[in-house]
C-alpha cells in the first residue's frame, strides 16, 4: 500500500538520480541552536544524510546523522557545542545510500557508501548580547 500520492511531474528517481533541492540553516536568537531546513527530490529508496556545521575557525560546532528517511522535506534543529563563538558558519550535507550485510553473511565487508548529492550553506550567528541582571533590595 502507496501512503503517498506522488506528482506525476514530480516522479520518485532512483538513487543515483537523487539530489539536494533546497538547503537552508537559521540561528536561533539564543545563539546556541540552528533550525536546519533541508528537502530532497522524490527518491525510490530511502536515502541518509550527513550534517556536518563548521564555525570559526573551521572547528566543528555540530553534527548529525539521517538515516534512510522517509521524509523528503526535513527540518533538524542542532545543538551547537557549549561556548560555540559568534561568526561565520558552514553547513555542509551528503547525500548517500548504503548497502549493510545481509544477515546470512554477518561477516562480510561494509562497501563504501554511494555519494549521490553534497551541498553547503553560509550563514552568520551574531554575537549574543551579555544580559545584565539588575538586583534590588
């Protein structure tokens, strides 16, 4: 049973077919997490992803991975590492399929993961505001 209703101008490709449509990262207003909004082209396989964001100084500030989602339109809020500066930060998102071992052959070599779309995104955290608490007696 087909719980989807596919575009007939928009048809499922096979994997070697599947691409990155829309890529897109916004900070949060604390600093500290990113809302990431990612969509891929209809697939007939279930694909996975991995989300690498580099900050300043091209030191990593997050990282996640999908693992044969069944959604086509994605949206991942990451953590960033405690004390993660302000400034220039690039996400960067591979999309590939893997082939695992059977279970009739638990032994067998993992092969390389097929790589079918990679894709970046630059964007800028601002430098948070200290607050200042003011006390009263």
């Amino acid at each position: 049973m087909d719980l989807f209703f596919p575009d007939p101008n928009d048809p499922p490709l096979p994997p070697e077919q599947v691409r990155l449509r829309n890529l897109h990262a916004e900070p949060w207003p604390d600093g500290q997490h990113v809302k990431i909004l990612l969509e891929l082209t209809p697939f007939q396989k279930l694909p996975s992803a991995e989300i690498f964001l580099s900050g300043p100084g091209d030191q990593e500030a997050a990282r996640s991975s999908i693992l044969e989602t069944i959604s086509r339109k994605m949206e991942i809020n990451l953590h960033l590492k405690p004390g993660s500066p302000s400034g220039v930060y690039t996400l960067y998102v591979t999309v590939y399929y893997q082939k695992l071992p059977t279970a009739d052959q638990p032994d067998a070599p993992i092969p390389e993961p097929l790589i079918v779309d990679r894709g970046q995104y630059s964007f800028t955290i601002p430098p948070q505001e200290t607050a200042v608490k003011a006390c009263s007696r």
